[in-house]
C-alpha cells in the first residue's frame, strides 16, 4: 500500500470501484446469455405444441394428393437454400430440420430435470401441455448427426460459412410413458455483434469518469492536509517563525487548520515570554553572583574562600548551560560557515593535550561542512569531557557516511546500559550519582551536544563497543 493518505484512498475506492465494475458486466453478460437462452426455449416450445398439428394437416394434404393427382407436379421443384444469420451461419433451420417426430429421444434425458428442463415444463404447461418427459440438448451444428447428414444430402448448405459453429438447441417431449419422441430444432440467437467489447468499453468509461470525480474531491481534501504536514515539519524547525496558513478544504480541514494558526501563534508568544523570562533569570543571577565572588576575597581562610569561589563557578557554568540549552532552537541563532571538521577535532584535542589530558586522534580526512563553529567545538569538548570522566581517555575521529560527517568520541570505560541511553541525553541526568560537579557535571553536557546535533540537522549516536567502553557519534549533515 502507498503511504500517503490520498494515494491510499484512490487505490482503495478505484479498487472497489473496478470490482463493482467488473461484476456489472458479468451480471450484464449472463442476463443477455440467460435471455438468449429463454428466447430459444420458448421458440422450441412453440414449435412443439404446433408441430403435431402442422405433421397432420401435411398428411392430409398428401392423402388428398394421392387421391386426386398432384396438381403441382408440373411445376419446378422449389430450391431449398439456407438462410444466412448476420454473423454468417445458418440463421433458420430448413424444415425438415425443425420438428420431427422418433421413436428414440434425440438427445440424453437427463436424470434428474435441470432449470431448463423445468422452464420447458411450464411454458407447455401455460398450453395445457403435460408431457411424460421432456429433455433439452444445446450442441453445435456440425456435432449434430441429423443437421450433419441433413446438409451432405443438400450440398448448397455446405456452403455456407461457418455453420458448423452455430449452437443449435434441440428440445424433445414424450406426452406419454413409451410413446414417441417429439422433438424441435432451434438455432440459438446469436450474439450481438461486439457486445463483450461494448460493455467492456462502457464500464472503462464509467470507471474513468468516477476516477477523475474521486482524484477531484479527494485532492480537494488532501491537499490542505498535505500543505499543513508540510508547515508542521518546518514549524518543528522554526518554532518561533509563526505562519498563518490558508483556511481551505472542508470545514473539518479548515478547523484543523485554523486550531494549528492559533497553536503556532501561542507557542510562539511562548518562545519570546521564555526568551525574556530567561535573560531577566541570567542577569538577576549573575550581577549577585560577581558580588558574592567578590566580597568572599574577605574571607581569611584560605580553604573556605576556595570552595565559596569553585562553588560560584559552579552555579555559573550551570546557569551558563541552561541558558545556552533555552537557546537552542531559535532562528538567527547558527552562523554557520564551511569549515573543515578535521581540523576543528585536532583544535579540540590539541586544548585538552595542552592540560595534560589523554586525548589522541588520527590523521582526519578532509571533511568540510557548513557548521557554527563554537557550538561544534562546545558539543565535542562535552563529548571528550565525558569520555575522560568516565573512561579515564579519549580517541577522537572524523569519517564520512553517505552524506554526513560523523565526529566520534571512543573511550574505554564502563559504557552506559542499553536501557538507560536514551535516558542519559535528557537534561540533568548523569551517569554519576552524586551531585558532585567535579565527578558528574550538572547532567546537561550530553542534553547539549544533542541539541547543537539537532539544530544542525544531525543527531546524537550513544553505543557501547563490543571491546568495551562507549562510542559518541556526533553526525552532522555535509
């Protein structure tokens, strides 16, 4: 199945649509066979209940003729000739062909009388008719030994074309139990010309026609859908760029519409309440902060004064990182410029090998992108922190996958577990528990380098290794 809403629907109403279709013209089709059929019975009745009648009046005749002398003997016998059918069969039997009387059924009596057989009965019934038997054989004219011998002995039927494809029905009635046969020959109405293909084509254009009215309404209400999926997507990315779309389609459409108009402005109106929320939180915080780490230089001992100052550090960074993370998200905040990612990774290892720390990296291929460079660095300096923390080292690469860079970060730690890595990217989780900074952090580090992926159109991949220790893949698209 396709996956849009609108491919679905046509695909599943044209199918419908097509199998109505399909069997209209079945339908269609036997209703013409099945009057086809009645209309052959009924003239093989007529021939029967008259038949009998006809044979006695023509040996009345003969017996005054043998009486009296043939007064048409001198006159030319009259040619019998085939009546030609529109399709260029036999279209009437000659009449000898039509009704004859034997002692033997000229065809199989079933066992047990079938709908036709049952049809037969009552039209002879409607004439008073009550035959001990009747039965009904439907065989094609050349299979038919007395049509068969009938046109040997008349060589002009031979010549008409294609009468041994004709379907003749014979019907035969014995009125009573050991009596004779009474049996007519009916050749089956023939099928009007191209009938098939007519049908065939009218319901192609029915089809047609209900397909374009189908593709009509249902673009009329996907459409609307469509362009709101795509203002939902570029809402996620620009959150704060609000635009009021077109209320059009059904008034189902327009309301989902005009409820997303009105959900778009009030986040928006968020956004900027949080933004003004956040800078007064910043300055509030940090002017007493600078105070605080001022007036503890009046602190005499020494070891106090160092941990009242590593404690205002701390509250710093952490207000430092919540207001960088609040940030994220909001349009105008990337500057981005094409920088080649290899050389900004040997940047960063080269600050953390300046302290001493044990950070190695390859030769990186070359790898540029259009990035902002100071959260990249931010991001990766989290990235090979935590690597140190945990693992005690750090192995930084650069490497190309398909379209997107990808800058890892391999230590040799405990690793993370598999049902808690999700989790370790939410804000103010830490891997350690304590609440030590030195040791854990504030839980916002990871949170960090997955917003700076995002906001660059990448993402954050956490792994354990199978060697052990953890992989961070910072992918960013090239």
């Amino acid at each position: 199945m396709p996956s849009s809403l609108f491919a679905q629907v046509m695909l599943s109403v044209a199918l419908a649509l097509l199998t109505a279709q399909v069997v209209s013209v079945v339908l269609l089709y036997r209703a013409g066979e099945e009057r086809r059929e009645t209309a052959a019975i009924t003239s093989a009745a007529f021939r029967l209940v008259n038949g009998a009648e006809r044979e006695a009046r023509r040996e009345a005749r003969r017996a005054i003729q043998e009486e009296f002398g043939d007064f048409q003997s001198e006159r030319a016998p009259r040619r019998l000739r085939p009546s030609v059918g529109g399709d260029g069969g036999i279209g009437v039997l000659p009449r000898p062909l039509r009704f004859s009387i034997s002692p033997e059924p000229p065809v199989t009596v079933p066992s047990e009388e079938g709908a036709r057989e049952q049809r037969l009965r009552a039209l002879l019934a409607n004439e008073g008719i009550e035959p001990h038997a009747v039965a009904i054989g439907i065989v094609k004219a050349g299979d038919d030994p007395q049509i068969v011998r009938f046109v040997r002995s008349r060589p002009r039927f031979s010549q008409t074309e294609g009468w041994r494809e004709r379907r003749v029905m014979t019907v035969a009635m014995q009125r009573v139990a050991g009596g004779e046969w009474q049996a007519a020959r009916v050749i089956e109405p023939p099928r009007p010309p191209n009938a098939l293909r007519g049908l065939a084509f009218q319901t192609l254009v029915t089809f047609t026609f209900l397909l374009v009215v189908l593709f009509l309404v249902l673009r009329r209400i996907t459409r609307p859908l469509a362009l709101l999926t795509d203002r939902v997507s570029t809402f996620s990315k620009k959150p704060d760029e609000p635009v009021r779309l077109e209320e059009t389609g059904p008034s189902d459409t327009r309301r989902l519409i005009a409820a997303h108009n009105q959900m778009e402005a009030r986040i928006a109106a968020l956004l900027d309440e949080k933004d003004v929320m956040l800078g007064a939180i910043g300055h509030d915080l940090k002017t007493p902060l600078a105070a605080l780490r001022v007036r503890i230089e009046n602190v005499p001992d020494d070891a106090q004064r160092e941990k009242m100052a590593a404690s205002i550090e701390d509250i710093t960074a952490t207000l430092d990182d919540i207001l960088s993370l609040a940030r994220m998200g909001r349009s105008g905040a990337l500057e981005v410029e094409a920088v080649d990612l290899g050389m900004l990774a040997i940047g960063v290892a080269e600050e953390f090998e300046d302290l001493g720390e044990p950070v190695t990296m390859l030769n990186p291929p070359r790898v540029v992108a259009r990035v902002q460079v100071t959260w990249i660095k931010r991001a990766l300096r989290n990235l090979v922190s935590n690597a140190l923390r945990y693992g005690g080292d750090a192995e930084l690469s650069v490497e190309i996958e398909g379209t997107m860079a990808v800058l890892a970060v391999e230590d040799r730690g405990p690793g993370i577990e598999e049902a808690r890595i999700a989790e370790m990217m939410e804000p103010f989780t830490r891997g350690e528990t304590s609440r030590n900074r030195a040791t854990g952090g504030a839980g916002l580090g990871l949170t960090l380098a997955r917003a700076i992926a995002q906001q660059h159109g990448g993402e954050l991949i956490l792994a354990n290794r199978n060697s052990g220790g953890l992989r961070a893949e910072l992918r960013l698209p090239l």
